[in-house]
C-alpha cells in the first residue's frame, strides 16, 4: 500500500507536458477501436521500438491484442475534442469521425504523424498495461503543430529556438 496520495501524484505529474495520440486497432469482426494516451514514447531506434501504457481495464486492449497490432495517431492542435471522444468510456469512439483504414489501425484524418505496428510484448504495471509495439510503417501527414496537455488542460506547442542552431 502506498502513502502517496493519488490527486497529489497525478497533480505533480501534470507539471510533466505530454504529447497526446490516440492508438487504434480493430476487434476481430473488423469493428475498429480506440483509445486516447499521452503516456506513449519511444523506446528503441534499432528496432524501431515504441510503447504506451492502458489502463487495464481498458476495453480497446483485448481487441489490440486479438489483432496484434495498432497504430499511433499523433494527433494535431485543436483535436481537442477528438482526444476527449477517444478517452470516454461507453460511447462508439468511431461516430461521426473521418478515418481510413490502415495496417496497423485506423488512420485517423488531421492527425500529424502515425505509426503502424506490431505488438511486440505486454507487461503489468501497478493498474496499468505497458504495450511496447514494433513499428513497421511510418508516415507525416499534415506537418501542423501537435495537441500536447499539461496540468490538465490541452494546448500547443509554441516552436522555439532551434538546439542544433
């Protein structure tokens, strides 16, 4: 048992910005699902190796899994409300939203990058899921500005001074 309270912990880590994506798949019916992250990350360039963590109880995991594999929509500024459609429980994720299918999962239109792949391995995490994926495929869509969130609240991400410059 922890004495970490859980408000505080999740107050502190949104001092930490994170992108947002939302990670698609198909049930095995061909039915396409979803859900939002924004604890995804690289983990590898050789393999090419990415990993998100779920709730375990997420109902989008046991099609992912069925599947095995997903793909990462990195998604633009002002898809806040697609973000907030993806993290909802209870409601078809997919209604109304414009996508295509791709090899991994759907593509969804507007995102600014995506990343088809291969679950490669899961492991336990306290409540959580970690998935690390292969990535298999690679594309840039828009070339626009990423959603980010941070202490709660969706945003941008404001180009700054180049570090290699």
């Amino acid at each position: 048992m922890s004495t970490i309270d859980r408000a505080r912990f999740r107050q502190v880590m949104g001092h930490v910005p994170t992108g947002v994506v939302v990670i698609t798949s198909q049930d095995p019916g061909g039915r396409p699902v979803g859900l939002a992250c924004n604890s995804f990350t690289s983990v590898s360039l050789d393999p090419p190796l990415v990993l998100f963590c779920a709730a375990g109880g997420s109902s989008t995991l046991p099609a992912l899994r069925a599947a095995g594999a997903f793909r990462v929509n990195v998604l633009e500024a002002g898809q806040e409300s697609l973000c907030r459609r993806f993290a909802t429980r209870g409601v078809d994720r997919f209604a109304g939203v414009d996508w295509t299918p791709a090899h991994g999962g759907p593509r969804l239109a507007g995102a600014v990058a995506g990343m088809d792949c291969a679950v490669l391995e899961e492991h336990a995490a306290g409540d959580h899921v970690i998935v690390v994926g292969r990535v298999l495929r690679l594309a840039e869509t828009t070339g626009g500005a990423p959603l980010v969130f941070h202490r709660g609240r969706y945003g941008s991400f404001a180009v700054g001074a180049d570090l290699l410059g």
